[in-house]
C-alpha cells in the first residue's frame, strides 16, 4: 500500500498541498517571511494525530452503542529546545459530553485506537512520548 501528496510552492513561505482531492494552504509567520495565509506544518502533525485517533475512538465507540453528545480532542505538544525544532512529547486530552458515559468503554475504544488501529499514534510513539487523558463532560 503506498500513499502520496502533492505539494507546490505558491511564493514566499506558502505551499499548497493537494490531499485526497482537497487543498491545504501552509505558510509561515510574518516575521519568518511569510503572509500566515495558512497553518504551519507543526501543528498539522497534531491535527493527523487527533483526526485519526478521533476517527478510531467515534466508530469503536459506535459498536459499542456509546454515542457522547459531543466529542472533543485537545492535544498539548512539547518542542525541543535546539534544531531542528521537533516534537518531544504529544499529550491528548479526550473531552466527552454526555450524561452516564461508561468511563470503562470509553478507555477501552482510547487503547484500541491508540495501540492497534491509529497509525499516526503508533508511527510517533517510534520517536516521541504520546500520553492522554479523558475528561467527562455532563
């Protein structure tokens, strides 16, 4: 199996990325040449783990006849110090709401995401710490 994207150079700092059809605009800050017209490519890293984990979490969740009234994923990540500037750590924070969620399903589809099925966890895991937590809403 093999996966590819496509990415242009559009001036300056900015870069178009085309991904399954759809167009992501990265660029950086001013005061590092660019326009910020889009996302630095960092935090794209957290949007991949959480869009990815969160896909896991809501179809487990779904078998199991668990639907929150909302679902929210927060991630926290550490930079290194020195360059290249890279992520050392990656801490996501589940955020249900609902009333009577079962706390033991929910850890259950977390761990099932997060050591068999999220690729993008288990790909990190190899050179960063990934830990979590889950709040209940009512």
């Amino acid at each position: 199996m093999k996966d590819s994207v496509s990415v242009n150079w559009k001036k300056g700092m900015a870069f178009e990325a085309e991904v399954d059809g759809h167009k992501i605009l990265v660029d950086a800050k001013e005061e590092q040449g660019g326009s910020n017209k889009g996302p630095r490519p960092k935090p794209l890293m957290m949007v991949a783990l959480a869009g990815c984990t969160g896909m896991d979490v809501v179809s487990i969740l779904k078998k199991m006849r668990v639907e929150p009234d909302d679902f929210n994923i927060r991630i926290d990540g550490e930079l290194s110090e020195e360059h290249p500037k890279r992520f050392t750590k990656m801490h996501i924070i589940y955020e249900f709401t609902g009333k009577d969620l079962p706390m033991d399903k929910l850890e259950k589809a977390i761990d099932l995401s997060q050591e068999r099925y999220c690729g993008v966890s288990v790909s990190y895991k190899e050179v960063m710490e990934i830990s979590h937590e889950i709040k209940i809403i009512p």
